[in-house]
C-alpha cells in the first residue's frame, strides 16, 4: 500500500513540473498568440471567454502610457474643501 503512496506521489510532482514548464511557455506568448492558442484548441471564438476578454482587453490599451499626474482621492477632498472654504470666505468679505 505504500508504494501506492509513493508511486502517486512521483505522479503528482511530475505533473506538476510539467505544469510549471507549459506555464513558463505559455507566459512567454504575447496576447495575440495566446488568443490564437485558444482558436486552435477550443475553436475560433469559442470558449474561454473572461480570458479572450482580458486578453483582448491587453491589447486594445497602449503598452506605455503617459506619465500623468494623478490626484488621490484625499488631494482631491482636500482641494473641494479649500474652494467650499475660499467661496465662503469671499461672499462673507462681498457682503461687508
């Protein structure tokens, strides 16, 4: 009974190691090959759709995109704050 345990146990560290060799492969696929992967083995447009969506969606954005400065959610309570403050500090001075 044990080399039952043991003989599983080879099996599944070997699937697994084939498992992490077809992963490392398969990231090494830019979005469009992974897509045409998906065609060959499930059929064109068939199957798989959260990943054809995630992976269409890699490839309509731009690779690089402009750095841009970005308020936080805090800058930007801040900065509504100050302008509600500014305002009523100026019709409080208009109506002196």
């Amino acid at each position: 009974m044990s080399q039952n345990v043991v003989k599983g146990k080879n099996e599944l560290e070997t699937r697994q190691k084939e498992a992490k060799e077809r992963q490392v492969e398969y990231n090494k696929l830019t979005s469009q090959q992974k897509i045409d992967v998906l065609d060959k083995r499930l059929g064109k447009s068939i199957g798989a759709i959260k990943e054809r969506a995630r992976l269409l969606n890699k490839l309509e954005t731009p690779k690089q995109v402009p750095i841009i400065q970005i308020e936080t959610k805090v800058e930007k309570v801040k900065k509504i704050k100050h302008d509600k403050k500014r305002k009523s500090n100026e019709t409080k001075e208009n109506t002196n």
